[in-house]
C-alpha cells in the first residue's frame, strides 16, 4: 500500500523509471498533482493550483509532466517541468482539453478535446506547437501510443458502432482495425508494436482480443 490519508488519491502512473508514481489527490481541498517513491515511499507535491490539476502523463526522460487543469474555467493542457517546478500552458481554447498522453518517441502529445460531449482527437507536435486534428467525427476517446511514438491507436464510434482504429504518422494514414458487429474498444499495444489488443463483446460477453 503506498498511501493512507483519508483523501482521494487517484489515476496513478508509473514513471518511465518504473519507480516513481505520479498522481492526483484532493487532501488540499482540490485536485493536485503529487509522485511517491515506490521504494522510499516519499512523497513530493507537484502542483498547487486552487483548481484541479488532473491527469498527469510523463514524458518519456521523466523531466516533464502534462496535465489538465480547470484553472482557466475549462479544461487545458500544462507543462510542468519537474526539476524546476516551472509550468506551461499548452492549450488555450474555449473548449475541454482533456487525457493528455505524451508520445513514447517524445515528440507529440495527444489529448482528446470535448466539445458539449463531442469528442476529438489531436496532436501537438512540440518542435513547432503546431495542432493536428486526426479525428472529425465527435465520437473518438481513448487514445494509446504505440511503443516506438509512430502510431497512436484510440475508439470510436463514428459508424454506428463502437470500432477501434490507429493512425499512422509515417505515411499520415487512418487505419481501420475491427468492423465486427458489437462493441470494440479499450485498444492497448504489446511492447513491440506488432500487436494491439482490446476488448469486444462480439460473442455477447466482454472479451479480450488481439
């Protein structure tokens, strides 16, 4: 067990050192960010913002952190660099940026943006700040990097039916993985890349499938 306050501490992830967790909890009153030495079990605060900053996702050298914070009065996407303490606003739009998720080749980041329900995927190249829109049909959510940063997998529900797909930078090109009838979704890559798996009740039941 690696914490015991009678807050919410919530969506951990493992740093790229496999040792050091990142995650949020609200035993200041709202949402901060905090990581914990798995070994030490020493705790350090991240962020302190009266708002919420949740869903923090690392960078693969383990030097930065991206998040959501409500601070602005809707969701956007920060930098924090975690030597120096030192944040950045990423996005600023009128809309919810939301499960930012830092490419594993470390040169893009995803996040979803909600707009009254409708949701997209994007991606920031961080070498020019500029935003991709890879998705337009408002039904698209979790979005996973593949192992070499190359492709990012994600669902959605565009045709009726809940399908996964992954979009491949290399040659800028979407590529639809399940059209069985029945809900497929969840995709996760195995460590080479050659594979996704996700789950499907195509025979009725939730299963998983590669």
């Amino acid at each position: 067990r690696l914490t015991e306050t009678q807050s919410n501490n919530t969506n951990p992830m493992y740093a790229p050192d496999a040792q050091t967790i990142a995650f949020q909890s609200d035993r200041n009153g709202s949402y901060d960010l905090f990581t914990i030495d798995q070994q030490t079990g020493e705790e350090t605060q991240l962020t302190s913002d009266p708002a919420d900053d949740v869903n923090a996702f690392y960078s693969p050298d383990i030097k930065k952190l991206v998040f959501q914070s409500n601070r602005n009065g809707n969701w956007d996407l920060f930098i924090l660099d975690v030597e120096t303490g030192t944040e950045f606003q990423l996005t600023d739009s009128t809309t919810d940026d939301v499960f930012p998720a830092w490419s594993s080749n470390g040169k893009q980041i995803a996040y979803i943006s909600d707009v009254d329900g409708l949701t997209d995927l994007y991606v920031i190249d961080l070498d020019t700040m500029d935003i991709r829109r890879l998705t337009n049909d408002g039904k698209t959510v979790n979005a996973v990097w593949s192992p070499e940063g190359d492709r990012i997998a994600y669902q959605s529900e565009r045709n009726g039916n809940l399908d996964v797909y992954s979009f491949d930078f290399r040659d800028n090109k979407e590529y639809r993985v399940t059209d069985y009838e029945g809900r497929d979704s969840g995709p996760t890559w195995d460590c080479g890349g050659t594979n996704l798996a996700f789950t499907s009740i195509r025979d009725g039941d939730p299963n998983i499938f590669q």
